[in-house]
C-alpha cells in the first residue's frame, strides 16, 4: 500500500521576553547561540517540549513518566499493593523484571568499583512509559514472589554480565532466566505500550529497535531575532538580625546571576500521518485514528502558543502570550522561516517585537513561492499588531479561533483524500 500524502500542520510563534532565563546551560547562564554571525537567546528543543507535554497529559489525563527510577516505581507497588515488607528486596525484583525482558543496551546502574561496586537500584538509561507500567510490571514480579525474594545482588550481577554480553537473559540460570522464559513476552508489552503523548512526541529505549517510537512531532530551538548579550543580575540578601542590630556591615548574602530579554521566535510542526500511524499501533483503544491525532494536535498547538519554559521563574518569570501565531497546513512538508531574521532586526526606537513581525510578514511570501503555493492548503495569523499582515492568511481574534479553523481544513483534506480512495 502507498504511504498516505503528507500532511504537516506547523506553527511559528513569536514572544517578548521580558528580563529571564528560561533555559539554562551548565553554568547557569542563558542558553544561546550564534546566528547570521550576531548572539542569539537559544532556548533548547527539550525545555520547550517538557512543559507542553506536562499540560498535555493532565489534560488528557493519560500519564507518561520518564524515569530511570523504574525499578523503585515497581518495588513501591510491591510494598503498597501486594505486602511486600522490605523495600530493597521489592526494589530489586522490580529490576530483575526488566532486565528479564532483554532490552538491548538496557542495563542495572551501579556505583563504586571492584569489590565496592553495589547496585542504584535504577536503569541506566531513562524509560519512557504509559503512567500504570510500574504497577503492571509489579503484578507480574508478584507472580513470582517467592524466587525473586529469595534473590540475591549476585542474580543482578549475573543479569548485567549477560546485558554486558549482549546475551539472551533467558539463557541466564536462576531467577533472571526463569522469568526471561516465561514473561519476556508480557513484559516487553508493558514497557512499549504508549499514548497520546509518546505517539506525539516518541520515545527511544536505549538501542532496542522494537521499543522505538517515532515522534510526530518536530520541535526546534528557539531562536532570538535579533542580536542579544547576557546580563548579569547582581543581588543581595538582607539578615534580617543584623539589619534590625545594626552591628556588621554588608549583606548577608550576594552573587550574580545571568538573565536575558527580547523577542523569541519559537516553531514546531506535526506530521499528522505519523501521529495517526503512532496512535494505531500504540495499543490503545481507538476508534478513528486519523480524527485523535487531529484533537492531539489541536492540544498541542493550544499548549504550545501559551507555554513557555519556567525555569527562574520565582526570580526572573517570563509568563507572557505570544504576539504573533502563525499556523499553516501543508500537503507537501513542514517549512521553518527562521531565515527571516539571518540579518538581525535592529532596535529602530520601537523596539524589537514590531521590526520582527514585519520581517517575517515580507519573508514568508518568498520561501512559500519557492517552495510552491500548491504544498500550502491554509493558513491563518494572531497578532497583536495593528497593521494588517496580508501574507500570513486569515486573522483571527484569538488562537483557539485560529486552531479550530486550521484543524478543521485539515479534517476536510483528510475526508477528501479518503473519499478519492474509494
């Protein structure tokens, strides 16, 4: 069978900044980049998709949890659910179960060396599961209660020399071997079901190719539209004592801490095929496919126009909307417009948010004509601008507006695609 015809909806926002620093690098200080030769605020892909999933799974009310700390989830449903009465026994067996399942490259992290070497209790790489897992994963360790409590490190150690070995842990004696044989299968469903959100945004398990799965989505790093320099923040603490004696001079405490300010360009697409494709095969329940990944993706574009990384956010918050959202739908691929701002807008007295609209509202016209109007279904714009911005679609009054609208073009393509099926 032909694959589907591509079918991209991509968004492209543009925030004020106030003073902030929503995304750090190991020293603390704005993560930023070098862009049309000037320095540019660069916050990462990660930070800007970890808040957006959060919201999405409270809204969807369907968990995900990436954690290397897998084994201490199962053992705690082992001590609450089924009595166990000894926590690191509880936690081992939970580790002993996955390792049983054979992920390749998965593997029991441990600490010290030698003879000092002892087991975390965690994996070595993060999973990324449906939220009831560790309590699926718990039943099935109940099932074999009486060998994995009388288990000891040395069958740990005997499942990471295998793991090391890249050998089948069915073939290990003992308590790994056993559950290997008989729950292999069961545990390896557990651990690659997925939702919503791992079919969104997708999900890697170490180097096993069976447990990948693609994500829909594509993110990129933000990007700043015009040239931006680090600041510092010097600051101080009072004490309160010795403000109220009078008696030592100086704060009680100061540092310095780094911010930066201005307009942030942001921009991700999703690939509805793959989402309807991921949803599929993800083991939920699921009526129409191609008309979930159309709520999904009305949700993320919601989610992702109004969030924004929160890190600082006690001292430096950064909660402000976007004044520009443009989302299009297009039947060829995704473009990004970030070449709008290769040559950095400059402050002309009015700031930056005005220069950065009007640029992308002149470039967009260029790279579509370069790319084809034929690929370009729909689009359509929020803004706070006054001025008209005749070259990016429609305007709305406000982004669920805009989204509806957007979605429901979307939702007529795919009808008609089907219909020219029959």
């Amino acid at each position: 069978m032909p694959s589907p015809s591509p079918l991209h909806i991509t968004i492209t926002t543009l925030h004020e900044l106030p003073p902030s620093n929503i995304n750090r690098d190991d020293t603390g200080a704005p993560k930023m980049t070098v862009f049309g030769a000037t320095p540019r605020i660069a916050p990462s892909s990660q930070s800007q998709k970890r808040p957006v999933r959060l919201q999405l799974q409270d809204l969807f009310d369907d968990p995900a949890v990436r954690t290397r700390r897998l084994p201490e989830l199962i053992g705690e449903q082992l001590v609450k659910e089924h009595g166990w009465d000894d926590a690191w026994t509880a936690t081992r067996a939970g580790l002993l179960v996955i390792l049983a399942a054979g992920f390749k490259g998965l593997k029991a992290s441990t600490t010290g060396r030698g003879k000092t070497t002892r087991f975390t209790g965690e994996t070595n790489t993060a999973l990324f599961l449906v939220g009831n897992a560790p309590a699926l994963l718990a039943a099935v360790a109940e099932r074999h209660r009486d060998l994995l409590q009388a288990a000891g490190d040395k069958d740990l150690t005997a499942a990471a020399k295998k793991a090391d070995d890249e050998g089948d842990p069915a073939e290990v004696k003992g308590v790994i071997g056993t559950i290997s044989s008989t729950g292999r299968d069961e545990i390896r469903r557990i651990v690659n079901r997925s939702n919503k959100v791992i079919s969104l945004f997708g999900r890697m398990l170490a180097d096993d190719p069976g447990s990948r799965v693609d994500g829909a989505a594509q993110v990129a790093f933000g990007l700043g539209t015009h040239a931006a320099d680090e600041q510092e923040d010097y600051y101080t603490a009072v004490d309160d004592i010795t403000a109220q004696r009078q008696d030592q001079p100086g704060a009680g405490f100061l540092d310095v801490s780094l911010h930066t300010a201005g307009v942030l360009r942001r921009w991700a697409s999703i690939d509805l095929n793959d989402l309807a494709r991921n949803l599929t095969g993800s083991g939920m329940d699921i009526d129409d496919p191609h008309e979930t990944a159309l709520e999904v993706t009305a949700a993320f574009l919601r989610s992702f126009a109004l969030t924004l990384p929160r890190a600082k956010r006690r001292t430096h918050p950064a909660e402000v909307g976007p004044d520009l959202v443009h989302i299009s739908v297009r039947t060829d691929q995704p473009i990004d417009y970030a070449g709008a701002w290769s040559q950095p807008v400059t402050d002309s007295g009015q700031g930056w948010m005005g220069p950065s609209i009007d640029r992308y509202n002149s470039y967009v016209p260029k790279m579509n004509k370069i790319f084809g109007l034929t690929g370009l279904a729909a689009h359509g714009h929020v803004t706070t601008a006054d001025a008209p911005l005749g070259n990016l679609g429609a305007r709305h009054d406000g982004v669920d507006d805009l989204i509806a609208q957007i979605v429901g073009i979307a939702r007529a393509e795919q009808a008609t695609r089907r219909q020219d099926s029959l």
